[in-house]
C-alpha cells in the first residue's frame, strides 16, 4: 500500500508537493485505519483531492502513475513531464520519491529524470520491525552501489535510459523483489471522466467480486439488484426487470463503472488512484462509495482510495478525517501548493477544528483555495 509520495518539477507542481497517507494525530474515525500488526501504524485507506479546476489535483495522481510507467515501461523516459510552465526548469531534473509496504517491509524508491535519462536513482528496504533501511542500490553520476541485496547482480546491460528498479525486477527473484513488483502493479489509476466497461468485465468473470459488486450497487442506493455478463454482454437486473448495462442512463453506467474499479481495488488490495472519482455520482452514492474502503469489515486487504472530487457534501466532518482532505493551490504563477486540512493553520493561527463546516468555510475561501470571480465587463 501507499504510504507517502513528493514529486518535483512535475506539470503544475514546481516546488515539492508531497502526499502522505500516515495518520495525523487526530482523533476522529480511528476505527477506519489500516493497521500493521508489526508496528501498528495507522495508514489512511481514503484521501480526497479538492481544489479549484487547474489547480494541480490530478497532476498528483498522474504524478504516481507516471512514476509506475518509467518503472513498467522504460520506454517512457522518453515522456518528460517538467513544470509547463516555466522555460528555467527544463534545467531541473523531476524528481520522484515514494514509500510503500507489504506485511512485512517497507521500500522507499527515489528516482531523478531529466531529458530522458536517469540523473540519480536509490531504493532502501526495511523491516516494519526496524527503524532504518537498507541501502539496496544508490546510483549517480559517480556509479551505482549495490548493497547486500544485488551485490552479485551483473548490471551491465543498464542503460542511461533505464530505472535500474526496472532491471532488478525482471533480473532478481528474491522474495522482496518480487514483493515490490506485486505492491507496484497493486497501483491502479483511472480518469473517471472516460472509463469504459473494463472493470465490469473483469469483476463479473470472478464470482466472488461480481456478488460483491452487486451488493453494493444495491446497498448504496442505485436501484440494481444484480449484474451478470451473458453472451458477451453485461445484463443489469432491477426490481422490475433487466436490461443490457449499455441501455442505462450515463448517470447508471458510470456508477457501475466506478463501483467495479473499487471492487477489484477491495478483492486484490489496490491503491486505487480515481481522477475526477464523483464523475455523475449523486452525493449519498459516492458517499457509499467511500465508505466501502473506510469500513474493515469490507476493506480486508488493506485497499485504499485516492481520488480528486468536487463533490461539496462529501467533505464533511461525518465522513472524512482532516487528514483525508488534502487540499491543492495554485498561485498567480501557476505553481501548486499540496496540504492536509489536519494541518492548515487559519489567519487566526489555530488549526482547522474537527466541528468545522470544511465545504463551507472551503468555498469561502478560508483554507487558502479560493476561485476568484470577476464581472465579464
């Protein structure tokens, strides 16, 4: 799972924005965290991106996803995706850090890019017993160290233009390496304004899912009972009868749609990235939504949900933590600025207090995200 993750020098974000899913020292909603019984850290299995359009939100999310591709496909070094808007950074390199776990370690994987070329590259590796890591490998335009773990791995086939992660994942075959591969491919993003019916598919071959899926689009409200692939094609069953899920409102198929990514995120235990998440969901049904991933008894392998919205009701004190409402600005400079509610001091330099209003003192412009309109003349 996802524990944190920074990038710099990526699309909107120019200074460092970092995202981290660690609990904060709050009290609300405990119950909803993903424990680790080795060393009992809270990690949050839902995160919510507000803010204005273009302010950077979905810019974080490609940011992870972007970083899983260099790894996958080393083909897309060739894809730079410096600050736009500033001709000085194409002289920086973009700079990535994330931190993931298993059960049992925890791996924190930097990566520098610039040009198409790896600048700096190092993975370090620790037990959740331990409280330092293990230096996997270190690379920079001096040389590559190898640790303990490669030590005896031939490195030269590496090229400039390849993630060594990249060579030591299909070269190695270790246990904590194949660990990493599985905690990496767990990582699933989906821009939620142009999803297909994929995910329905997939859910509905495996037995166990589709019964999931289909308990929770009748739970959470959207009026199907049941949903089943015959003849190639998916057949949702109401109340009053069935149809093809292709005959259904758009409002109908892109619940089911979103539903199915967040059944298999639940089955497999995924990190779910969703762009745009509240994409033609009605308010209670995205609530449900995110309840399925804040609820243990549903979220059994620890899945999470990270996701952009709009959705105003939702970013409430009765169903998000402030640690779970991130909040993303830009300035007149077009830059990003990435922050938690739970830290967010106000003018008056108090904290924002877990009775607080937050989609209303947020559209005031109270937590530093403001949309600011003037008259057309």
């Amino acid at each position: 799972m996802l524990v944190q993750f920074s990038v710099t020098n990526y699309k909107s974000i120019r200074e460092t924005a970092e995202l981290s899913v660690l609990e904060a020292n709050i009290t609300e909603f405990a119950d909803s965290l993903i424990r680790n019984r080795l060393d009992g850290v809270g990690i949050l299995p839902v995160v919510m991106l507000y803010g204005a359009n273009g302010s950077g939100k979905s810019a974080v999310l490609e940011a992870i996803a972007h970083l899983k591709a260099l790894i996958e496909e080393p083909d897309a070094m060739a894809l730079d995706r410096g600050f736009a808007l500033g001709e000085a950074m194409g002289e920086a390199p973009t700079a990535y850090d994330l931190v993931f776990r298993g059960d049992y370690r925890e791996y924190e994987y930097q990566l520098k890019v610039q040009g198409g070329m790896i600048r700096e590259e190092t993975l370090y590796i620790r037990k959740l017993t331990d409280t330092t890591y293990d230096v996997a490998f270190d690379r920079d335009p001096e040389g590559v160290y190898l640790g303990e773990w490669l030590e005896n791995l031939d490195i030269s086939p590496v090229t400039d233009r390849e993630p060594l992660l990249s060579y030591a994942l299909s070269a190695v075959h270790m246990e904590e390496f194949t660990m990493i591969r599985s905690l990496l491919g767990k990582i699933t993003y989906i821009d939620c304004s142009a999803m297909d019916d994929g995910p329905v598919e997939a859910v509905c071959r495996e037995d166990a899912m589709r019964r999931l899926l289909a308990k929770a689009l009748d739970r959470g409200g959207i009026g199907i009972q049941d949903i089943v692939e015959e003849g190639g094609k998916i057949i949702v069953r109401h109340g009053a009868g069935a149809l093809p899920l292709e005959a259904e409102g758009h409002g109908v198929r892109q619940a089911v749609r979103v539903y199915a990514a967040a059944v298999l995120a639940l089955a497999e235990g995924r990190t779910l990235l969703a762009d745009d998440v509240n994409q033609k969901l009605h308010p209670k049904v995205f609530r449900f939504l995110l309840g399925l991933f804040t609820d243990p008894a549903v979220n059994t392998k620890g899945a999470q949900l990270i996701g952009t919205s709009y959705d105003m009701p939702t970013m409430a004190n009765r169903v998000l933590r402030r640690d779970e409402i991130w909040l993303c600005d830009r300035n007149d400079r077009g830059e990003t600025a990435l922050y938690p509610l739970a830290l967010f001091l106000k003018e008056n330099g108090e904290k924002v207090r877990k009775d607080e209003t937050y989609y209303k003192q947020f559209l005031e412009g109270r937590y530093g995200t403001d949309v600011l309109q003037r008259p057309m003349v």
